[in-house]
C-alpha cells in the first residue's frame, strides 16, 4: 500500500514556478515562509525595543506632570541641533509604521497559508500548547487596534477627553479616569505581555539563536521580558484609576 | 479487554468519509494497535466487510509507515509509532477515536491511508549528497568533529512518518525538514551543497502547500524519534545564511 501511495503525485495542489528572471534575494526571502517568518521576528523585536523605551518613559507620570511634560518635550530635542525640533519623532514614527505594516501583513499572510494546510480538523480535539501560543492571532489583532486607537487618543487627541496638546500628563490622567479608556489599556496591555510571552522565544527561533543550551533561557527571558512590560504599562492606568495619579 | 472504536471511514480520495463504530472484543494487552486492527479486520472480513485499510510494513517502528491519529494524538498516547503502541496503555471499555494525518499536503487515499509522497518530494529536492558512488569510502577518509557527528545522528533517526504534520496545527513539515537538512548540513559531506540543500527544501515544502511554523511546538511533542524542537532552529539559520 505504501509503495503504491508513494509513487502517486500529487500536483494538483503544488504551486507552479513563477516564469521569468530568478526572484530578488529579498523577493526570494518575502515568498518563503521561512523568510516571512524571519521578517516578522524582526519586525516584531523592533516593536519590542521599542515599547521596552516607551514603557520606561511612561514611569516619568509618577514624579508628577513637570517631570513627564519635561521629559515630552525633551523627546522632541533628540538630535539637536543637527535634527530641527521634533524630527527625532518624525524619522522614527514611519520607521515604526512600517514594522507595525510588514508585522501584520506577514502575519494576515503566513496565518492564511496555515489554516489552509489544514483543511480539515480532527473530529477527536484536543487542547493544544499554551495559551500565549494559541491567542496570537487574535492578540495580534487586540494590539493591532489598540495601536490605533492609543495614537487617536494620546497623540492626535481626537478622542482624548482632555485634549490639551503638549501636555501628556493631563491628557493621560483624563484618558485613564474614563472606564473605557482604562479598560480598553488594561486589556491591551494583558494581550501584550501574551504576545511577547511566545513572541520573543519565538523570534529566538525563527531567527536561529536557539539551542538546547539556550532554550530555558530564552524562555525565562521571554517570560520576565512580558511580565516587565505588563506591569510597567499596567501602573500607570492603576494608579490613575486608584486615585494615586491626578 | 472490550474496546469500541470510532474509526474513520472512506472509500477513495473523493468520496467523504464519515467515523464508523465498531466493536471489539478479546483484545489482549500485549497486543500491538496494529493488531487489535488486524483483530477487528479479520471479524470484518468474516463477515463480508471491507476491511480498515492503514498502512504498515516493518511493525517494529522504523520504517515510519503506519501513521494514525488515536484519540486525537498522532500515534496515541505513548510516543512511539503506532505499531509499537501496546493496547496495555488502554483499558476495558474505551471508546478510542481513529482518524488519518490530516493536512492539505497528504491526501486521503482510503480510511487511514494518506498519500505521503510529498515527504518524498521534499527529500527528493535536496536531502542527499551528490557523490559518487561505487564502493564503500573507507570510514576515516573524512573526519568529522564528535559534536556534528552527535547532532547528525540525533536528526538522522527521522523515519517519514509524518506524525510531525499531523500534530501541527499549522500542517506544517518543518520538523521533518529541519531533520534532514540538519542532518546532512552539519557533516562535512553534506558542506558542498549546503546552501543549496536548504533553500531548494524549504521551497518544495512550501510547494507542497505544507503550512509555516508557529513555533507551537506539537510536532517534536508527537515525534517518535525525538527529533528537537531547536532543529527548526538550525534549519532556519541554514535558511537565512543561504
Ligand atoms: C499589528 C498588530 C499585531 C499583529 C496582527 C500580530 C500578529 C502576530 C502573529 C500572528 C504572530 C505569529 C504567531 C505565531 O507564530 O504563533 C506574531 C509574532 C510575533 N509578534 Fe506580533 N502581532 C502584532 C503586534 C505585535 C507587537 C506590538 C509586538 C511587539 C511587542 C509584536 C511582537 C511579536 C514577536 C516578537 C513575534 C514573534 C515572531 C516569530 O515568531 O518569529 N507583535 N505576531
Ligand atoms: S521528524 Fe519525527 S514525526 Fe516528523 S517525520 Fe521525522 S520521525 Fe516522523
Ligand atoms: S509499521 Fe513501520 S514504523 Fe510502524
């Protein structure tokens, strides 16, 4: 029965050669799902350093609205006087835009080819790996429009209660006293700190750093990683909606 | 031992297939899966059924043929192929579910029987050495380092079963291929053709319609041979230094 199934080919479901030149090595890189993976490690660590950055600055709230305005404004300094005023954040935003962008597309991408590999379930299920593990597609996607809705709330202030620009501290306070704002921060922030529980193991092993020797590590690793971060952003929202930041 | 078995049945690649029950009895706890099947086969038989087709072929768990998932698991609950599965890890009165590999890459060909050739295919763009052959080289012409020696054995004791495919939720064949690009990649034979190996595999994997890797980590859990999680590691090195 073996043999006879061996030589059977298959090729209605094969993908045929794309004809003309030899693709780009970037091209080449972008097609396989080796490679696809590979760039949204990458861009997944650079959304990672920087929430590390920004969750830091975050902790500025507690020594009070100078000290957060203060440190606001400084960011807009960086590179001066080689960068005009406010450039810093300029080349850095569609640096990140771009992450967040590739990020998903590979992820929207990779997840279709996935579900379609498996066209058909088991009819015997079982529960499978952990939890951070199974609710990444659906945590990417809380993040994803959370990412929008913090930029309409704190940086273009369309929906920020406070609106006062050039003033964080005020707009945070105001965003964080509202049940909604509060709410809809901490349930991002639960979805992060999942997303970076697998993802940053993970991006350790798409990207080939890990090894049997390093492997507790890593996961160790990716566990403190997720656990600074939550609670690092979580703080801030507990503490205005505990009365402690006004 | 009484057991009753829901296992799937299907008459050809397309025709639907439904789970059928069945009933056993007299099963004894030495026996192998297989041949509690073959037990049930043979009252199938007597009583003018079809039989339960699934493949097999060594029964002592190294040629990798008789892939099926038991209770949801690929190869059942021991980890170990299913030939080597002894009823002794079942008791009296189970209901025990049966099911074929399931992914879009392996076909059904008939109840349990799926059509693997795509392992086959994926071996055949890159998972060998180009050398020539004739007698046996003598054994110490080339020497190879005792770390790449151990890590090509660990990844060499694949067998193709394709209970890695199975477990990923993704349907994924990156642990098979992690295993023989890993294989060959470390040895100083397989140096020549290593970077060619690797992306002309990951590209008939990919052909193949076999899903990417989440990194969930179900197919070194199913693996017989214990193949490591970390192989997929190296194969994606190899991949991006390519
Ligand atoms: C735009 C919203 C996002 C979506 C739709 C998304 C979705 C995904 C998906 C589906 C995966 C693959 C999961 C898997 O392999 O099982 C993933 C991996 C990952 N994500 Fe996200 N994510 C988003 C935002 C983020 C953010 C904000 C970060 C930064 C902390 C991040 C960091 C990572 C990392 C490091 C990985 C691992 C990459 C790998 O497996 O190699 N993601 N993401
Ligand atoms: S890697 Fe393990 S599970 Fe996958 S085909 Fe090889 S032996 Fe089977
Ligand atoms: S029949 Fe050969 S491994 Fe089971």
């Amino acid at each position: 029965m073996l043999m006879a199934s061996a030589t059977r080919t298959n090729r209605a479901n094969r993908t045929p050669a794309a004809p003309g030149r030899p693709p780009s090595r970037a091209a080449a890189l972008w097609r396989s799902s080796v490679g696809k993976k590979a760039v949204m490690a990458v861009s997944g660590l650079l959304m990672l350093a920087y929430l590390v950055a920004h969750m830091l600055g975050n902790l500025k709230v507690f020594f009070g609205p100078d000290d957060l305005n203060g440190y606001a404004h400084w960011l807009r300094t960086i590179g001066q006087p080689v960068l005009h005023h406010g450039w810093f954040l300029w080349l850095a935003r569609p640096v990140l835009l771009a992450a967040v962008v590739t990020h998903g597309v590979a992820a929207y991408q990779l997840s279709r080819r996935d579900l379609k590999a498996r066209p058909q379930q088991y009819v015997h299920r079982r529960r499978q790996s952990t939890y951070a593990t199974r609710t990444m597609r659906w945590g990417g996607v809380i993040l994803g429009l959370f990412v929008v809705w913090h930029i309409l709330d704190l940086t273009t202030l369309t929906v920020n209660p406070a609106a006062e620009e050039g003033h964080p501290y005020q707009n945070i306070v105001a965003s964080f006293s509202t049940w909604y704002g509060g709410g809809i921060y901490c349930v991002a922030m639960l979805a992060l700190g999942l997303h970076v529980r697998h993802g940053f193991w993970s991006a350790a092993q798409t990207l080939g750093v890990n090894n049997p020797r390093r492997d507790r590590a890593l996961k160790a690793a990716a566990n403190g990683l997720a656990l600074l971060l939550t609670a690092g952003f979580l703080s801030v929202p507990v503490a205005v909606m505990a009365g402690l930041v006004r | 031992m009484n057991l009753t078995l829901r296992i799937w049945r299907q008459q050809g690649p397309d025709t639907p297939g439904e789970m059928t029950e069945y009933r056993v009895s007299g099963i004894s706890e030495d026996m192998s899966f297989l041949e509690m099947l073959d037990t049930l086969n043979e009252e199938l038989i007597l009583r003018g059924d079809r039989p339960v087709a699934f493949d097999h072929d060594c029964r002592e768990g190294i040629c990798g043929a008789c892939g099926m998932v038991i209770n949801g698991q690929a190869h059942g609950p021991e980890r170990t192929t299913t030939c080597q599965l002894h009823m002794r890890h079942f008791e009296d009165g189970d209901t025990i579910d049966v099911e074929p590999w399931r992914a879009g890459a392996f076909p059904v060909v008939r109840d349990l029987v799926v059509d693997r050739s795509a392992l086959d295919r994926i071996i055949g763009s890159g998972g060998y050495i180009t050398a020539p052959t004739g007698s046996a080289p003598e054994a110490h012409a080339t020497a190879v380092p005792k770390e790449a020696a151990d890590l090509a054995f660990e990844h060499a004791e694949c067998i193709g079963c394709g209970a890695c495919v199975a477990a990923c939720p993704n349907g994924s064949a990156m642990l098979f291929t992690a295993a023989k690009v890993v294989h060959l990649n470390v040895l100083p034979q397989g140096a020549p053709e290593r970077a060619s190996r690797v992306r002309n595999m990951v590209g008939a994997m990919d052909a193949e319609g076999f899903g990417g890797c989440t990194n969930t980590g179900e197919c070194a859990t199913a693996c017989p041979k214990g193949i490591p999680l970390t192989g997929i590691a190296r194969l994606n090195r190899e991949f991006l230094r390519s």
